[in-house]
C-alpha cells in the first residue's frame, strides 16, 4: 500500500528518443491520446483536447514543472476536466506527474511516479481524460458504489 | 464495527486516507495490523524505532482517516484495521496505474515505430520549435501493424 503511482519500465530505445516522446509535445500527444496545441515551457500551461475515443474532445490542459533533458520532465495536471488552471486553488486541485529516464545499455530506464493524491479536494474520482479502455465505466461504477 | 462508523463510511475522504498512508512509520502499522486481528499500543511499538508516544500519535492519525479502529479490551485499547477503507484507496491506485500502464503500453508502440527517418538524436528536444516534420502522420493508424511491417522492411 502507498499513497503515489509508481512504474519502471525498461524502454527498448535509446534515451534521445524516449526524451524526445515525452518532451515534443506533438509526440507527447500521439501516445497519450492527446491534440496540444503548442510545446512543452516549464511553468506554462498548455492546452489541447482529448483524441480517445471515449472522451474525444474533452479539453485538457497540463503545466511542465521540469524539463531536464534527457533526464527529467514532470507536470501537473488537474484531477478533472472541471478544474480551470485559473483555478485560485489550484495546488490542491493538482496531481503531479514524474517522469525520470536514465540510460541502460543501448535502451532507457524510465520511472514514472504521480503523487499529490492526499491533497484531493473531495473524492469525485480521476479525471476522464486519463482515457480509456473497456471495463473503465464499470470499474467507475465500483469505485462510485464504494465511495459514496 | 459501530453503525457510527458504517455511517461515517459514506462520507469517507480518500485525501485524508491517502495522507495518512504517506509515513513510513504509519504504512508500517498498517501493514502489521493487517495481517493481526487487534493490537494494542504495547504490541505496535515492539520493532519500531519510535516512541511510543509516537506510535500513538500515529494511531490517532489513521483513527481520524478511519483506516483503523479501536476498542477497549480490559485495560488496554485495541487497535484493528478498517480493511474496506484500504481496500477503498487500494482500488482508486489501482484505477490510476491502470490508466498508466495503458498509456505506457501506447508510449512502448510509439517507440516501436520511427518517428522520422532522420536519427532521433538529431532532434532530442523539440520544445521550442516547429516540430511538425515529427508528428505522426495518422494517430489513428493500428500502431501495432505498423510496427510490426515498418521493422520487417527494414530487416530486409
């Protein structure tokens, strides 16, 4: 038991790449089921929508707190699509997320960690935007029926 | 269980519960009264490296999150966990890493697959500059297939 998401994964490509999927925006985007609409700038926000399926259109935002290259980008992103990043509350509004990659042989080793789940305001759930797979609506349904 | 406590179950705050698992001295409690029906304060505090003032502040604090409860026995006071409240927090990770491993999974095709024929090194950062010569060309294409064919020509 803990209170973060924690996962290491050993990448079969070289770190310049892997930094390159998660730091080009564009590239970011493709893989996390995202449009954004501009780059990546530590301590600014950028905007875009959801492309999933489920949720196709959604707006999202997220704010670049730390972009080492080729070692570390992190951000924060809000617990649900209501939350506005005007939000005057924001801090506990948030959720970060770690990524860090360190070179391994001819591949990347890449730890993610996402914390800050203890500042939740209240207990709504995740936010739609971390997309979707079958299943997700019912495991809503129970985690709802549990909560609530 | 009280029907206090069955009440105040609906009203559960996963941030409070979250809160108190973030302490190793506290995980550590949880974890040993997980697998024990009750203890008491003087059981808790034998292999812990605190206080066991300290112990009982920490008991306080998972009591307020409801992740354990106590009762009296005699003249000591029984600490059990409230394992549906666990399981709570336990289910709401899971959703979340869930969610991760899905979109790590897509990041592993993303790799999979070239983004551009030129070196990837040659463009490390793209962060401040038009990058539309990387983007995919159709998000929506089965990366997998792609993947899979891109490498076998590239075999050949």
């Amino acid at each position: 038991m803990t209170n973060s998401i924690e996962r290491t994964l050993d990448l079969n490509a070289p770190i310049e790449r892997v930094w390159q999927a998660l730091a080009d925006y564009k590239e970011f985007g493709t893989w996390f089921q995202l449009r954004l609409h501009g780059p990546f700038q530590a301590g600014k926000v950028t905007t875009g929508e959801v492309t999933s399926s489920c949720h196709h259109g959604l707006p999202f935002w997220m704010r670049p707190e730390t972009i080492e290259q080729p070692n570390r980008f992190s951000f924060v992103w809000p617990m649900d699509e209501t939350i506005s990043p005007d939000d005057p509350d924001l801090q506990s509004k948030v959720t970060l997320v770690e990524f860090t990659l360190t070179a391994k042989g001819p591949g990347t080793r890449m730890t993610l960690r996402e914390s800050g789940f203890d500042k939740l305001p209240d207990n709504k759930g995740i936010n739609v935007f971390r997309n979707n797979e079958g299943g997700w609506n019912a495991q809503m349904e129970n985690i709802k029926s549990h909560v609530e | 269980m009280s029907n206090n406590l069955a009440r105040s179950v609906e009203t559960t705050d996963l941030a409070m519960t979250f809160a108190a698992l973030g302490d190793k001295r506290r995980l550590a409690l949880v974890e040993r009264l997980y697998s024990a029906d009750a203890l008491s304060v003087s059981v808790l505090c034998e292999g812990m490296d605190v206080s066991r003032q300290a112990i009982s502040k920490h008991l306080k604090t998972l009591t307020d999150a409801r992740l354990i409860s106590s009762e009296r026995s005699g003249r000591e006071t029984l600490y059990s966990l409230e394992k549906k409240k666990l399981e709570e927090a336990n289910a709401f990770l899971m959703l979340v890493g869930e969610k991760w491993d899905d979109a790590l999974g897509r990041l592993q095709v993303h790799l999979a697959t070239p983004a551009t024929d030129q070196p990837a090194t040659s463009h490390p950062v793209a962060i401040n500059s038009e990058t539309g010569k990387l983007a995919q060309s159709n998000p929506a294409a089965n990366h997998t297939d792609f993947t899979t064919s891109k490498k076998q020509n590239r075999e050949k």
